[in-house]
C-alpha cells in the first residue's frame, strides 16, 4: 500500500506556491481575466475551494457528499461554474481565508485518513493518495490560469510527476468519455522530467508509444496547452489518437484550448 505523504507534502508545496502568488494581488489584479472563458483569477481561487470542500466532505462526510454529488447531477452543464462564480463573488481576503482553511482541513483530513480507506467521488472512489494526486494536478493547473493572467511564468517542478502518473493512468477514462473503445495493449510512455531524469510507464517493448517532456505531457492531459504547440511524439495509431483526446481530470470531455496562433 503506497504512502500518501510524498503526494500531500508536495499538494501542500503546490498550494503554497500559488498562494505566494496571491498574498499581494490588487483587487484589479483578482478581477483580470483567465484563459478560461468567463473566469477571473477570482473564479480559478473560488474553484479550487469549492473543489477541496468537496475532497473534505469526501474524506470526512459521505452522505454530506452524496448530496452534493446529487446536486451536480441535476445541473451537470452549470454546478462547476456556479461553485465558481458564489466563491468570485467574496471578497479578495475572504475568498483568499476561504482557500487557505479548506485547503488546511483537507490536508489534515488527508493525513488522518485510515491506511487502504477509500473515498466517493465524482468518478471512482479513491484512495487518500489519488485524492492528494486529484487535488494537486488542478492546482497545478489553476495556478498556471492564474499565471497567465498575471504575465508569470512559473517555472516546472519535479512535483509533475504525480500529474503525468495520473495522466497514464487515465487513459482508458479519456477513451471512455468520448465513447471510443480503450485500446487492449498498454503503451509505453517516456517522458523527462524538469530535472533531466527519465520517467517511464509501460512495457519497454510495447509497440506504440508516447515520448517528449513531462511538462508538455502534463499540459496536454490538463488541457492546458493544445497537442500542436506541444514536442510530444507518438508511435502507433491509438497512441496519436490519445494524445488527441487525453484528460486527467473527471467530467465530460473538455474542450481544451485552441493552438497558438499560427502553429496551425
């Protein structure tokens, strides 16, 4: 059974990070637009709140948790922006409280949580690491909206590689949401990271593969950069296919984000 801690340190060390970036905002700063249509900065905090309230009920509160999940069904096209758009509505400093205590309890929840116990969630239940692994890749990838909008380039950390783990694993579930049948045979996936080490999945002798940096890999699969901006290459059919429709996060198929101009 994998230990949760190096996965909850480094989503502490990833919302610590951000929260760096924000402790100094102006509110002008917190109303500036983000690459995601309609959301300020604002909107990417409140979403990362309202989403580390959810992982706490999750962990702590089952039933509390089904309600919400009952909730997000009757509105499946509309709850994530809601949640978004009542968390934007706050204050900077009581938005920014807000994410820090939630983040705090999530964290101590997470650690506290009973060897091998598993947790509801929007997909399959999962365990206090995946929770960690969920919770860090968005935000990373909020915080990269954020950094945008700001004119910051932030620089890639070794923590990526809980994100590119992820993004392997939900290959399948990226198949499935857009109604395609998952290919029978693994891939094998190379990837490097920020550090220069290598970082490897699959069988060595898989016939179809992924390989590029692991920061290009992690963009991709948060639909944070389009495939044509990115140097990721594949070998085989299924594997360029994948990399057309990758996802790690739940939810329906996302729309990603339109190529750079003239990269297309």
């Amino acid at each position: 059974m994998a230990d949760p801690t190096p996965v909850i340190d480094d989503l502490r060390a990833e919302s610590d990070e951000l929260d760096r970036l924000l402790a100094e905002l102006t509110p002008e700063q917190w109303a500036l637009a983000t690459p995601a249509p309609g959301w300020t900065v604002a909107h990417q905090i409140a979403h990362l709140a309202w989403t580390d309230r959810s992982a706490l009920l999750a962990v702590t509160d089952a039933d509390a948790f089904r309600a919400l999940v009952e909730k997000a069904l009757a509105s499946p096209d509309s709850f994530v922006d809601e949640g978004a758009e009542e968390g934007a509505r706050l204050s900077a400093a009581d938005l920014l409280a807000a994410w820090r205590g939630g983040r705090a309890a999530l964290d101590q929840a997470l650690r506290a949580a009973a060897p091998g116990a598993r947790f509801p969630w929007y997909g399959p239940p999962m365990s206090a690491a995946s929770m960690a692994t969920a919770r860090l890749m968005e935000t990373w990838a909020h915080a990269l909206d954020v950094a945008q909008a700001l004119g910051v380039t932030r620089a890639p950390t070794d923590r990526l590689r809980h994100i590119a783990r992820l993004g392997v694993r939900t290959r399948d579930f990226a198949f499935g949401v857009h109604g395609l049948t998952p290919p029978a045979e693994e891939f094998r996936i190379e990837l490097t990271s920020p550090s220069g080490e290598l970082w490897a999945y699959g069988p060595s002798g898989a016939p179809q593969h992924v390989t590029g940096p692991a920061l290009d890999f992690c963009l991709l699969v948060t639909q944070r950069a389009h495939r044509t901006d990115l140097a990721l290459n594949t070998v085989g059919p299924d594997a360029d296919r994948w990399l057309d429709i990758a996802q790690a996060f739940a939810g329906p198929p996302g729309t990603g984000r339109p190529p750079k101009e003239g990269t297309r």
